[in-house]
C-alpha cells in the first residue's frame, strides 16, 4: 500500500492506494471522523461489485451505515440529483459530523462530493475511487460539481475530502473502454512529468496497451502525487499553477459536451484534448515534433480515438469559448514546450484555434 | 467613512461603511475585479430605491451592467431560484472575473452570495448591504445558503466577497420593523462584546429607542468589526471560535422556522432567542440577574418582542435538536457568564431547554 499526504490550506488528508485498502476504509475514517452515521453513496455499476465490502469496513469501524445508489452515467451530474439526495440526508437526520462516501467513478465523485460540501454547508467526505480516471484525477484535489445546461462541471464549489481510499483492485473489475479511458488521464500525467512517469508508459505501451495488471499502485500513486502537489500549491484554481492539469482538458470538455456526453467517454475526448494540445504546442511552444509523435503513440497504442470525426468544428469552437475558465481576455491554453515542461495562460490565435479544431474533428490528418 | 478590513485564510477585502458609500461601489470594485459585466442582483423592495444608484456607480467603473430582481423575502431562499439565476447567468455569457453584486438584505446576501459561490466554482461576489440586521452580520463573514425544507439555511458554502459596502444612508427608508430586527443583531454584539457598545446601545435605549439616526457608522463598524475579528479566526466554523456568532440564534432559528418565516421577522426571532438565552446564562453560566436583566431592557425598549406566545413548544424543540450545528452529542449552546464574556460549546440538560422553550413560547414569565 501506497500512503499519500495532502497538506491544503483548507484541509490535511490521506491518500491510501493500494490492492485491498477499500477493507481499511472504515478504521481509516474512524480516526479522522466523529459521526455516528455514515452513508455509501454509488451508482448501479458500482453497487453490486463494492457496496457490501465498503459497508461491512464501516460497520466494523462503528458506523451506522445507509446507503443512495444512483443510475450510472454522466446524465446523473444534475441539481435535481443534488436536490434528491439532500431529502435523502434530511430524512435520515445527518450531522455535519456524519460521513458521506462517494464510492464510484469521476461522476460518483463529483455529484457527491458536490453534495457533502454544501448539506449543512459542509460535512464529512470520503471519496473512495473505483475507476482509474478517478483514481488519479477526480477523486483528488476537491473539485466537486454537477453539469448545467451544456456546461460541464459548470456549477459546483471546492471542498476537500477527509480521507481517500482508492482501492486499485478495484480495476480488474473495469470494463476495458473505462480503463481505456482513465489511460488518458495517466498520459496526461505522464505529458506534465515527462521522465521516469513517461518511460513507464512507453514500457506499458510497448508491450501492447495498458491492461489491469500494468496499473501498479506505484504508478496510480505517481499520478496522484503529482496532482497532489500541484493542488497543494494552488488549492483553489487562483495563482495559474493548477491550471497545468487542464492539459488537453479545454478542448477536450467542448469534444464531450459536443457529442452530447455520450459519443465519448471523458477520457476519450481527453486524448483527442491532449492530440490537439501537442500540435498546439509544436505550432505555439516550440515543442520538438518527435516528442509530440511520442505523446500521440502512447495514446495510439492504449487505444484511444484519433479524431472526433464528423463533430461539427464551428460548434465545439464554440463550446471552447464558453470555458469556464475563459476570462476576460479569452481561453487561455496550457501547452508544452517539451516533455515534463508545461506552461500554462498561453493565448492562441482563433485562426490557429480554428485548424486545430478541424483538425481532431476532420478524418484526414 | 469608515474603512475595515478583513484578512481571510481565504481572502482579504475591504468593508465600507458610511453614508452614501453606495456611489463609490464602481470605482472600489474595479480595483479588486477585472470583469468586464457586472449583475446586480436584488429584491422588488430594494430595486425601485438603490438599484439605479448602484448601477450608475458601476457604469462608471466600466463594468456593463444588467440586473436581476427577485420578489422579496424568505420564502426566496429557494434551490429553485438559484438555479434559475445560474440560467440567467448562463444566457449573459458570465465569466469568473465578472461580478455579481449582491443589494440588499439578509435573504439578497445569502441566496445570491451562494449563487456567485458555485457559479463556475466561484465568480467574484460583492455584497451591498442595505439593511442594519445585513450590515453589521449577513453581509459579512462569508456564510451564503439557502434553506432546505423546514432547515433554515441547510444548504450553502463560506465565500468570501472580494468587497462589501455598507451605506448607512440606506437606512433611512427602512421599515421600522426591519430597522428592529436589525436592532436586536446589533444586541447582539453588545451582550458579547460588553464594555462601551453596551453602553453605547443603552443609551439609545434610553433615548427611546433606536432610530435610523442612531445608527451612526461608528455603531455598524463597531460590529462589523466584532464579526470580522470573530471570522478571521475561524473562517470555516472549525475551531469553535466563530460559534460565539450564533448567540441567541438556535432557540431564534427553530421559532423563525416554527412560526413559518412569517410570524417573525429574523432579527424578532434572534431577540426572542436572546431573551431564551440569558435566561439560560443565568441558570448554566452563573450570569449575574441583573445584567441578564440590562439585556432583555435594551430589547425591551428597541421594541422587540417579548414571547413567541402560541407556538408549540414540543415543535420548537424538536427543531432545535436538528440544527445543523447540532454534532453527535447534541446541540451545544453559546451562553454568557456575564456581558462581554461568552462561554461556547455548553450542553444543556434536555428538560432545561423545554423548559425555557415553554417559557419563551408562553404567555407568562
């Protein structure tokens, strides 16, 4: 087991990665939580593979334990979904001291965390990981959100967890497009970090794409600690420094926003962000070609799409421009100079934009 | 005018207060907010008075300036209305460098402060208070929420604005009820804080009672100024510190909600739960009588109410048993040992608090 530290303005917590640890989840959270009531919130897919072992660990640990599962999807990111589990809360007469769980994939962890940060403004999180996107990216950090209208994540807040338990055992069970696409999430990392993190994943994709048994705990810990560290210096998106982990994420979000949340998965249209984002940096950022060749056969061989064919480029071009991190000056880009070398608030013409975007949602190259 | 300023783990802003302070809104919020739209966001009471004012002060800063304007009271702290200005939000194009300011009373503060929380995971928020109870407590200290079922503001977030402004000059054209419910927040800080406050506000009483004339801007940043240290100390609710904020308002919170948010106005409620309260410090704390007598005097000629007579008092305290402040071993009271020394954390025995419920709730002494 892999134990991780995140030290936040707002909040201190573990990060436990490991074969197994969803068994310690219940102990771990009982020497950072008072509450008497603890509840397993997950959807369809999750539940019948983790609830019980997840509730058994908090009974054993002293909890009462109650449960919301939710259909799966990305569609269940509303504030109607909100609304409805604030009824389930009020119901069962939960305290700030009690504990909710968000055990599942990125949505499970976003809606909510979404949720805990502001029931009673705030009560005890533990975001528990099952899918490798989740595991590496959304469980981590504190941002918690739901989508509205075609924004994604576009409403929400920041709210660190107490405790996470991302139990990489849970990855055999993973339907091989959802490791697929947490793949890209671990690309991402692997672009940022550049070094032993991408050699690692040259190896991987060397030996034919990543399978469950190549996501070792060290690896997902890799990924987690750099996004730890990353956070920890910019808890709250507001100095730039945590913009670096929106590589690839700006014109990723308008891909699945434009093909309805359904033509791809995130970490589908990630890939096709990060393709994007390495021509963008060979154009804008003097990248070195052979480098964004590497970055583009790693996503190759892991599977993951090419293009967005027949997406229509005007309207993503669009979706781009109503990011929610557009300013008062437009979208601002985090590109490459290199391997392992980001630099983020770069500014790219809208012609320049523009090919880039017919360019991932065209078939030629 | 006089000028606080409060230095948050979160945040650092400038406080306002004086009369008139309402023109240099604009020219204040251009310096800390680089935006390029401005919405004013406010109720039908307020709008026909300040509305314009406001506006004309931000066009000068620059900003482009739409408005958004709510039917006015309680009953508008609704999930449903925040959603339905994060539509509005949406169709104008808003980005987090745009600003929201927020005009008006407590109700204007809290919904439209937890709308700038979670818009895009945080726009930038100013509060323009124009109510005495607003001034010296909703408008401050970051709490925005709305309420939830029978849970008054169950649901919400801290933020932070990055400026309030509180023109004292809006008092003058307010409802004398609203001015006495403002009054009895203002008791409130002169209980906690004693000394020359208290001093200050029994000689108003003596005068007669309190008048918009005699609410000078010394007065509202005396409080103001309370709050804010109380704030800096404590931002999230964590330490305990920051519960001493909350005298007199768990027994004031469950009789707002037991009256339907109809019967009593917030700071009417807040003046009962005062009343509840130094009896309750007298009993618990060894608070000397007679200065729980000096007390209840002063709300007595701020004509404040005296009971909440008729209400049920079963009700009452099963309300107060699920505040949300309420942790595994029950609600904690903050109470006093004496003016200007309050005491927070402090159990009561169960049949204690009916008790004084009965009292309170009762025709009788």
């Amino acid at each position: 087991m892999q134990r991780l530290h995140a030290r936040l303005p707002s909040r201190s917590y573990d990060v436990l990665v490991g074969r197994g640890v969803l068994e310690a989840l219940g102990a771990a959270l009982r020497d950072v939580v008072d509450g008497a009531q603890a509840v397993v919130c997950t959807d369809e897919n999750v539940a019948p593979l983790y609830l019980e072992p997840a509730s058994s660990s908090l009974r054993a640990a002293d909890f009462e334990v109650s449960h919301v599962v939710i259909p799966a999807g990305e569609r269940q990111k509303t504030l109607e979904r909100v609304e409805e589990v604030f009824g389930v809360l009020y119901e069962r007469g939960f305290t700030r001291d009690d504990v909710l769980v968000a055990l599942g994939g990125g949505v499970v962890n976003d809606l909510f965390g979404l949720v805990a940060a502001t029931y009673l403004r705030g009560m005890r999180l533990a975001q528990a990981p099952t899918t490798l996107l989740a595991q590496v990216d959304a469980a981590l950090g504190g941002k918690v959100a739901v989508d509205f209208r075609a924004g994604k994540n576009h409403v929400g807040t920041f709210y660190q967890p107490w405790l996470v338990v991302a139990d990489t055992g849970t990855l055999a069970t993973l339907p091989p497009r959802e490791l697929r696409s947490g793949a890209a999430e671990v690309v991402k990392y692997g672009l940022l970090a550049g070094g032993a993190l991408m050699a690692e994943l040259e190896a991987i994709a060397e030996r034919g794409g990543m399978r469950p048994d190549d996501v070792s705990d060290v690896l997902v810990s890799a990924c987690a600690g750099y996004k730890i560290a990353v956070v920890e210096d910019d808890e709250r998106e507001e100095t730039g420094r945590r913009a670096v982990l929106n590589l690839g994420h700006t014109i990723g979000h308008a891909l699945e926003v434009a093909g309805g949340y359904s033509r791809f998965t995130h970490g589908e249209a990630v890939a096709l962000g990060l393709r994007a984002t390495l021509r963008l940096s060979v154009a804008v950022c003097g990248m070195p070609p052979d480098e964004a060749v590497r970055g583009e056969s790693v996503l190759d061989r892991f599977g993951l799409p090419a293009r967005a064919a027949r997406l229509p480029a005007e309207q993503v071009v669009r979706l781009i421009r109503r990011d929610k991190k557009a300013g008062r000056d437009g979208v601002r880009y985090v590109l490459l100079e290199a391997l392992g070398a980001p630099v983020t608030g770069v500014s790219v013409a809208p012609e320049l934009e523009e090919e880039v975007v017919r360019w991932i949602t065209g078939g030629a190259a």
